[in-house]
C-alpha cells in the first residue's frame, strides 16, 4: 500500500495541478467554484492517466522571475510585431537575412528547449537547429552588425531570464560561471 502512495504522489504535482486547473476555468470561461472543483478533478485524473516525466525546474520556478519573463516576452512580442511590419512594408529598403549561431550558456535541456521557445515566439527570428549548446538561427533583420548583435542579446536576455526563473542555484551559480568565463 505504502509503495503505490509514493508512486501516486510522484505522478501529481502541485504546479501542473494547479496550472491545468487554471487551464480548465479558462477553458469554461467561469471562475466559479463548481468549475474550479471539476477542473482539479480533471487535472489530477489527467495527471494520474498520463504521467509527466519529472522536470524539476517546474517545481522550483520563482514568481517575480517569470513575471519579470512574461514582461519581456510581452514588449518583445509588440517591439518585434512593430519592427517586422515596417520592414516588410517599406519597399525602398531590400531586407537581408543572414542565419546566425549562438551559443548558450545553461547545461539544463529543459532552459535550452523553453529558449527555442521563446525565441521562437518573437518574430523576427526563428530557431533552425539546436545542437551541442549552441542555436542556429534565421534572423529576418540581418542588414547591420548591430541588428546581428541585437539578434544575439535576445538570445541570451531570453535564457538569462529563462535561467532565473527556473534554475536551482547551483545550476545559475555555474550558468554565471559560464557567462563569466
């Protein structure tokens, strides 16, 4: 008895519980509490039906880091939309593009898999290959060594704050180490 316990409670966490709760009141459009109920049923049904591999840097993100993530994601979204719509509409201007590498600096797969992500996301740019640390990247704006260089910082503001809001300790203290180096 004791030993399917510790299996059940390895299957539920309190993060992905409360996150497809969440999910399902926005779904249903109701923050009610009837809903809420029926929604932590379906979140811990769904958790014990088809169990997640562990990622730990789920269980120890920091809320002020991901909001601090979420901003970025934010302005970068609207600052990216902006600067893409006035380079493909100014014809007097031919766009270059250029793929570049860079190199990140965390060992964590699941930071390196949520940078793609998030780089993904912003337009401008997209993610060709991940290999070995380091991202092979299309960039719409390729016209300067600046914009280049520009490309690179986004990169590496998104695993830096990607670094802070999920990493363990000693996982930022040596992705410090990295970028110091």
């Amino acid at each position: 008895m004791r030993r399917m316990h510790s299996r059940v409670r390895a299957r539920l966490s309190w993060t992905a519980t409360i996150g497809l709760t969440l999910v399902w009141a926005v779904l249903w459009g109701d923050a009610a509490i009837g809903t809420l109920a029926l929604g932590l049923v379906v979140a811990l049904t769904v958790q014990l039906a088809f169990p997640l591999p562990d990622v730990p840097e789920m269980e120890r993100f920091r809320p002020v880091a991901l909001v601090r993530l979420l901003a970025w994601i934010g302005v970068g979204l609207v600052r990216a939309s902006v600067e893409l719509s006035i380079g493909v509409l100014s014809v007097h201007k031919p766009v270059q593009h250029a793929l570049i590498r860079v190199p990140l600096h965390t060992d964590s797969a699941f930071v390196q898999a949520m940078t793609v992500e998030v780089v993904s996301l912003i337009p401008g740019s997209i993610v060709v290959e991940l290999q070995r640390s380091e991202l092979t990247l299309h960039v719409f704006d390729a016209a300067s060594a600046e914009s280049i260089d520009k490309a690179r910082r986004e990169v590496r503001d998104a695993e830096r704050l990607l670094v802070r809001a999920f990493a363990s300790r000693e996982e930022r203290d040596r992705y410090q180490q990295e970028v110091a180096a």
